[in-house]
C-alpha cells in the first residue's frame, strides 16, 4: 500500500531533477552562444587556434587575463589581458564558464577528454570574496605523447641541406 505513494514522490523527484538539469544546460548552451558573438571571443578565438598546433600545458581563463602556458618551448607563456586589447573585466562567473565552454566546442583539442581536463579554481581575494577561474590542463599521456613525438622526428644537421 505504502509502495506507490513513494514510488509517485520518487517519480516526481527524478522529473523534476532531469527537468532542472536541462533548463541548466539549455540556459548554458543560450549564454556560450551569446559569448560567441562578444569581442573578447573575436579576438581570442585566433590566438586559441594558432595554439592548437603547439604543445599547450594549461589554457587559464580568469577575470583580468587568459594565460596560454607552452611546454615546448619550455615554459612559453601567452598572455591575454583583457584591459591591453580594450576590453573590460569578466566579472560574471556564469559568463566566464560560458567563455570556457565556447572554447571548447571551437577548438576541438581541449574538448577530447583524453587531452586535456577541466577544472574550476579559486581562492580567497579581499574581505571574504572568493576569485573564480577556469582552467584546461593537459593530461599527463597525452604530454607524454607529444613530447616522444617531437624527438622522434629527425633534426637537420647543421650545415647539410636535404
């Protein structure tokens, strides 16, 4: 007797749980469409592709800055400050995970999850606020893969022309 009443709130419970997750991701699939059309997107989306062909360690997406970190060459570090290509702060943190998800539907490196990891960060800032960033960070095979890769090509010796 007691089984379908609970089986009838369970029922409600999972719908309304599915029908919250997916007003959540229509609601973040609306704002990475919106961050597309924005001028920081028009001016890093370039930088972010050019980088697809390097070794990218970690691609950080803060507030002030998009920080791109190289491990070849070794420590290689590229620095997009928002206020330097006029832009203002990204003070949303919906806006900045928006930012990091059109990144990763448009450069299909850092949405493959056996390269790169996503990660969000933050630590503590003034009088109990908090610092939220986004980060991708490779995964340590996939690093492994493209450091072996690059020394097993052929150097040209020095002074011989092939």
């Amino acid at each position: 007797m007691w089984l379908i009443p609970v089986l009838a709130v369970l029922a409600a419970g999972v719908f309304l749980c599915w029908h919250a997750m997916r007003n959540r991701h229509e609601m973040a699939v609306t704002l990475a469409e919106r961050v597309r059309t924005t001028a920081l997107y028009r001016q890093l989306y370039p930088i972010l592709q050019e980088c697809e062909g390097r070794c990218v360690e970690q691609i950080k997406l803060r507030r002030t800055e998009v920080v791109i970190r190289m491990f070849r060459p070794y420590k290689e570090v590229i620095r997009f400050g928002y206020a330097a290509h006029g832009l203002d702060e990204v003070e949303n943190t919906d806006v900045l995970q928006a930012l990091a998800q059109a990144l990763a539907v448009d450069v299909p490196m850092l949405d493959d999850p056996k390269k790169f990891w996503f990660v969000r960060k933050s630590a503590p800032m003034d009088v109990g606020s908090r610092e939220v960033w986004f980060e991708y960070n490779v995964q340590p095979a996939y690093r492994d893969d493209l450091l072996r890769a690059s020394y097993d090509r052929p150097q040209p010796e020095e002074g011989i022309i092939r």
